[in-house]
C-alpha cells in the first residue's frame, strides 16, 4: 500500500436494507491504474457521508 496517491477516483453503488425507503451507499476511493481500493464508507447519500470518505 502507497503513502501518496497522486490521483484517485471515487464510485458509489447503493443496496436498500428492509425497504426501498432506507438506501444506503457504499461510496469507494480507488487508484485506477492498480485497482487498490484505498477508502471506503457505508452510509446515505448525503455531504456527511462524503466528508467521512475524504477524512479516512
């Protein structure tokens, strides 16, 4: 695992849990060229979850 990244992309995919009322995302940080998954977090989608990814 790298220290520094000079370039990351970031995805999401979404699942429902009891009803389609209640999504949840898994929103991913990944470094393209190795595949690395580098950070992830599980939550809505909403500015609190992205703020969660960019603080790991």
């Amino acid at each position: 695992r790298k220290s520094y990244y000079e370039r990351l992309e970031v995805d999401e995919f979404w699942t429902y849990v009891g009803n389609k009322s209640k999504k949840y995302r898994l929103i991913y940080a990944y470094e393209r060229q190795s595949g690395e998954i580098v950070a992830y977090v599980w939550g809505k989608r909403d500015l609190k979850t992205a703020k969660r990814l960019s603080n790991c």
